[in-house]
C-alpha cells in the first residue's frame, strides 16, 4: 500500500466492530461545524493571530469589520515604508486609500486603490488593501488577484496568504484554500497556528469527502479500501477489507491487483490467482496487475517471467518499481544462481538500486489521457501546465503526484480535478489529507510541542475514528497545559455530549464560551442538548447566536427551523427549513421533510404540504431499503 494511513475509522462498516458512527434524525452523521474566529489582537508584525480550527469566523460579517480595524495600523505603517519607494502621488493615494479603508468606506476605496494598482501594479499595500476591501464587501472572487499579487511581492508576509485562505473558503475553492495553507505552513516555518489550521483544514475535508462517497454502494468500496491501506499489509483485516472493497465496487482502478497482493501475502495462492484472472481481465497493463504477476512468477521459480513483468513496470514508472522492489518479500529472493540487474537490487537492498533512478523508457508522444491510463507518471507530471478548466488533466496530474509521493502538489491538483471522477479523485484526496494531517502530527511530536498535538488527536479521533472516549482523553490532556483555551473546551464539550454526558458537555462548553462567548462549536453542543431535551425556547436562544456568527451555515438554519416548528411558529420553520432542503440537506430518513410537510399545513399551504409528504414518505423508503439485510425484503 502506498502510505501509512494514521487516520483510521473502525466504526465506519457493519462489517466492523462498533457498527456505523452515530447517525442523528437531522441527516448529519458525526457532524461537528469548523469552528474558531479570528482574533487580531495582536500582529506581531506578519499576520493576524487566528484562534485554531479553520478560518470560517473571520468571514463572520462584524468579525472581519473589527479584524481589518486593528490590522490598519500595522498597514499604515506598511504605507509610510511604501512611501520611501514609490512616487508622491501614489503615497498621498495609498494615505488617502487607507483612511477609507479604515473607515470601511468600500465604496470609495475600491476605485481608488484599483486606481493605484493600475499605476503600480506589484505595490503590496494597495493589493494587500484591495483584496481585503473586496473581501469585506462580499466579492471574494475578485478578491483573489490582488490578495495573490500581494502575496507574490512579498514572499516573507503571512498577512495576503492568510486573507487568500478566508477568500477561497467563502468561495468553496478547496484548491486554492489547500494551496494557500500549505505556503502559509511552509513560509511560516511550520508555525503551530499554521500547522494545526492545516491538520484541521486535512480533517475537514477528509470527513467531507468521506460522506459524500459512503451515499453510495460504490463510495462504500472506495471507503473500504482506504480502511484496508490503514491497516498492516499481510493481515487478514487488509485483505478482508480489500475483498469487500472489490465486491462493492469491482470497477475500481487497481483493486483486483491489489487484493491479490494481499492474498498473496497471506499465502492464498489459490484465491490470488483468482484475483489475477479478474485483474487481466479488466487491467492488464495496471501496475498492481504487473506486480501481482512477477510474485506469482517468482513463487512458481520462473524467474525470468517475473524479472519481465518488474522490468515493465520500471520502463513506466521508476516510482512503481521502487514501490515493488521495497515491498517484495525477502524470502521470494532468487539465490546467486539467477543472475540479472533486478533480482541484484532485491538481493542488495542497503544499496541504492540504479533502476528506479533510470528515466522511463517509451511513451513519447502519448497524450495525457494515454499516459495516465499506462501508469506513466513521471512523463505525465512532466508535460506542460493543465488548462485550468481541463478538470480530467488535473485529475490524472494529482493521481500522478500521489503515486510518486508529492500529495501536498497532488492535493490541490486532485482538488481542480474532482468534478472529473468523483470516486477517484475523492479516493486519492482522502489518502493524501491523511498523510498530511499525520505530518503534522509528526513534526509537532518532534518539537515537543504535545499541547497541540493531544488537541489535534483529539479532533481526529472525534470528528473521524468516531471514538469520544479517546477524544476526551486527548482534549483533557492538551488542557492540562492550555486550560483556558476556549477552542479545546468547545472540543471537550462535544466529546461529553457524544458520550451521553449531558451535566460535563453542558459545563464545559459553558466554560469554553465564558473564555470566548463566540466559540460556534460550543453553542452546537448546547444547541444539540437542548433539542435532545426538548428544551426549545433554550435551543432556539443559541441558535439565534450561532446564526449571527455563521450567517450561512445550513447545519445552523435547519436547527432553527426544527426549534421554530416545535415552538408552534410554522411559517419561521418553512422559513429555515423550505430553502435548505431545496438546497439538498441531507435527510435520509425523511424526518426533516415531514416536519416541513407539518408546517406547510399549519400555514393552509395543502399542495406543498402534500408534495413534502411524499418527499418524507419516499426517503423513508429509501431509508428502510438500504438498512434492509440482505435477501430480504423491506416491508
């Protein structure tokens, strides 16, 4: 397998022990809203101290108002060194342009600083301003050019980075907010805030992709299959996993070669060479085709056969030999007798093997599509830069970077590229935002820094491997050092509440909000225990906070379309509800699409009522069908 999976969900599968994680009426399973506003304090002279957790507080209307406020300063003083640089004019504009800016007069800003840009077209502060301008004015789109440019003129400021990541999260980029964290992480020196936004940002979108493909029969292989690669090659769980993988989707690029590895590895010749015929069949020319061939050759003492096939993959992708000669079993090694360049370098392995250093042979002149589909990795990474909106271009360029060991370039590469094939590309993102969420954790165990690093095991363990009990462990370990810190409260409350603990989840996030009272996280959790009670009129007083702080969260603004139903307010509940189900929140069970039909009634609204009805009845349905056991029939 190709990397050491740190994130790992047990509880994912019926399959596996502890069943499906917790799955709540609402539709969402498992769900915990990113949290943390920014708090510019204080500068010290980069960029705004941003609490950790992701940046969605910053895009928080009268947050980003006070952030831009007490950056001005800082900027200000920016203009009087600018001024040292550029023509009298352009500083009496960039002086002029920065009290509008202070003043949040965006209407006069916005022409004027373009006005500067125009004349001078790297000068930092006047991007730097603009860009935000056009942030706060709800144009984050527009905002990207200049917040880039300004980035670009400066490669040692973290300010114009840090602003790029707000403006690619309200826009929904997961590819330039990817890209722009991994600079910000490697021109911050690996900063802890940097480093733990990244690993936060890793989880995030791990858990995003991961439901989104378990709605489906297919997704629940692919699932399956990134389970198999966090457990121990050779054992049974991996193969098992693999198995199932390839029954729920035997389409899938690589999985028959693979499961036959696995069987291999476990002495299954007989069920391996079964997997073989299946993956010739489908791939012929797949890399874990080839390398299950040259093992089965090599068993067989037809050395020749098997030197062919690794020969093969080596012409194609030097990576993939390097992979195979790693992983090849030590005792399938010829003795001195066989002699040949292949078998010198499994025999050899404290000695650099020249062959995975060699350049690919063959494939000049194939397109992308046609190097990508010979596994030809290195050739395809080399070829000129994608088209921007040639989706599959990007898709086969970051599954290139993934299969040589790049994911930081890959991620952002996969991100363009996923419309192209969901499955895949969802597939390889979840394996690379693995490896870099556990990256992380790494460098933060190597600096000692263990306050940060039981937070974020804790975030993993919550938000991924569905284990509250291992995450209260790792948040009450990382308080010991941080015991104020609002963000690992709100953390620690959610843990309790997942656990059944009402009185510590409700104490905690109180604690959590008493430290910072705009801890989103903090109120979810109180939210989700009032509506647990039944305790509306409490619920609906902090949802009224929440939707405040998150304008646009639609987790939020079904929640209070539920508390206005109960409440007997129905035309608040088709208010919040109608839109986001519309919209498709999820509502599996058709739970939420009932109380809709409810309120439609309650305002005479019949018809409506009547196709929300159906709507309920059909996922119910739905519901039964897909939990129904096999060979029998839902009623």
């Amino acid at each position: 397998m190709d990397f050491d999976l740190k994130i790992t969900r047990r509880t994912l599968f019926p399959s596996q022990k502890g069943g499906r994680p917790e799955h709540r009426d609402d539709g969402l399973r498992g769900f915990v809203e990113p949290e943390g506003l920014v708090e510019m304090s204080r500068l010290n002279g980069k960029s705004p101290r941003i609490s950790s957790g992701l940046y969605s507080g910053l895009f928080a209307g009268k947050a980003l108002t006070a952030c831009i406020a007490v950056l001005t300063v800082a900027l200000l003083a920016s203009a009087r060194r600018a001024g040292a640089t550029e023509p009298e004019e352009i500083t009496a504009q960039l002086k002029a342009a920065s009290a509008l800016h202070q003043r949040a007069d965006y209407a006069h800003s916005i022409p004027m600083l373009k006005q500067i840009v125009r004349a001078s077209p790297r000068n930092y502060l006047a991007n730097l301003l603009l860009g935000e301008d056009l942030l706060s004015s709800g144009r984050p789109q527009d905002a990207l050019v200049p917040l880039r440019t300004a980035s670009q003129s400066r490669p040692d400021d973290l300010v114009a980075l840090d602003y790029t990541v707000v403006a690619a999260q309200a826009l929904g980029d997961s590819a330039t907010e990817s890209e722009s964290l991994e600079s910000v992480v490697a021109r911050s020196g690996g900063d802890e805030r940097h480093l733990v936004l990244w690993a936060t940002f890793c989880l995030d979108r791990f858990r995003t992709l991961e439901t989104a493909l378990l709605t489906t029969r297919q997704g629940e292989g692919a699932e399956l299959r990134i389970t198999a690669w966090s457990n121990p090659e050779g054992s049974e769980t991996s193969e098992s996993l693999l198995e199932q993988s390839a029954a729920a989707d035997p389409d899938q690029h690589g999985i028959w070669g693979e499961l036959g590895i696995a069987q291999f590895e476990l002495g299954k010749q007989v069920e391996a060479q079964t997997s073989l015929k299946e993956a010739e069949r489908r791939e012929p020319q797949e890399a874990a085709t080839l390398r299950l061939e040259a093992l089965l050759a090599a068993a067989d003492h037809k050395w020749q056969a098997a030197e062919e096939r690794l020969l093969t993959l080596g012409a194609r992708s030097p990576a993939e030999l390097e992979k195979a000669l790693r992983l090849w079993p030590p005792a399938l090694a010829p003795g001195l007798w066989v002699v040949g360049a292949i078998w010198d370098c499994i025999r050899n392995r404290a000695i650099p093997c020249p062959l995975v250093s060699a350049p690919p042979r063959g494939g000049v002149g194939l397109s992308a599509k046609d190097l990508y589909a010979e596994g030809r990795w290195e050739q395809l990474k080399a070829l000129p830069e994608v088209a921007s909106n040639d989706r599959s271009g990007w898709l086969w360029r970051g599954v290139a970077h993934v299969k040589t060991g790049n994911c930081q370039q890959a991620i952002p590469a996969l991100e363009r590229g996923l419309k192209a094939d969901e499955r895949q590309g969802s597939f390889y993102l979840q394996v690379c935002y693995a490896n870099e969420e556990a990256r992380v954790e790494d460098r933060l165990s190597q600096a000692g820094n263990q306050g940060a690093l039981h937070g974020l095991k804790g975030d993993r363990a919550l938000s991924l491997r569905n284990e509250p009990a291992t995450a209260q462990k790792e948040y009450a370990e990382a308080l010991r050092s941080r015991p104020q810190d609002a963000r690992l409260l709100s953390r620690l409350a959610e843990a309790y509440r997942l656990l059944g603990d009402t009185t510590n989840a409700r104490s905690t996030a109180l604690s959590s909000l008493a430290v910072d009272p705009s801890q989103p996280s903090a109120l979810q959790t109180l939210v989700q225990a009032d509506m647990k009670e039944r305790n509306y009129p409490e619920a609906l007083i902090r949802l009224k906070q929440l939707v405040v702080l998150l304008p646009n969260d639609a987790w939020t603004q079904v929640e209070l379309g539920i508390a206005y139903g109960q409440l007997g307010h129905p035309d608040e509940a088709v208010h919040f509800l109608g839109p986001r189900l519309a919209a498709g929140f999820p509502d599996r069970q058709g739970v939420l699409h009932a109380q809709l039909a409810a309120a439609l009634r309650k305002l005479g609204r019949g018809d409506e009522a009547k196709q929300a009805a159906a709507e309920a009845s059909r996922l119910a349905n739905e519901s039964l069908d897909v939990h129904a056991p096999e060979g029998v029939n839902a009623p």
